[in-house]
C-alpha cells in the first residue's frame, strides 16, 4: 500500500504520537481512494485528497466545524457527508501540539465506542 496518503498519515501520526503504534494495534487500510489509519481495529483517522480527517466527539466537531477551513469529510464528491469526522485546516495539522490533543480525542473517541466502526 505504498502511497502518499499512506506517507503522510503515518509521518503525521509518528511526530505526534511516536508511541502509538506500540501502546495499541495501530494499522492502514485503502479505504475509497485514501488511507484510514486505526487503533485496535476502529478507525480514528483517514487522509485522502480531501485533506487529514479525524473522527471526533459532537461537542469537539462542533468547536472545530465553527473555523473558517474545516469540513465535512465527503470521500467522494457527490457522495454522503462522514458527519462523525472533521477535515482539518492545514494550519491545525502543522500545530503539533494541537493536532496531538485532537489526535487523542479521536483515539479515546472511537476506543470508547461500542462495537466495530
């Protein structure tokens, strides 16, 4: 699965979380033409043309959904809206130190919920 969304993901995830991969099961799977990335088989992460998406709690997509250039996670351009996920800025991807706590959130997210996702 060599690509660049594959490239990007795994950087990303290592600047912040170094350990991630050895404090849970950390994969990647092609999913729709970009790459998820998921912790114990629950995916918290995708990367794609669209840009780096995180799936996030309701009150934390909320805060985010309010600045200028995050979005809706759409993998294809007519198809359905992902409203569990948000696009992030890339302006909140290059801020480590935020992009390590909503990286969090979004681990603790999907590890909370029931069942597989």
């Amino acid at each position: 699965m060599e690509n660049k969304y594959l490239e990007q993901i795994a950087t990303l995830l290592k600047q912040v979380r170094p350990r991630l991969a050895t404090t849970h099961q950390l994969k990647f799977k092609n999913v729709f033409g970009a790459v998820g990335g998921y912790v114990n088989g629950k995916i918290f992460i995708t990367c794609g043309k669209f840009g780096v998406a995180l799936k996030l709690p309701e009150k934390v997509l909320d805060e985010l959904f309010r600045e200028k250039d995050v979005k809706h996670l759409k993998y294809f351009p007519n198809g359905h809206i992902k409203k569990e996920y948000a696009v992030l800025s890339k302006q909140i991807t290059k801020d480590m130190r935020r992009f390590r706590k909503l990286v969090d959130e979004s681990t603790q997210h999907v590890l909370s919920l029931k069942g597989r996702l």
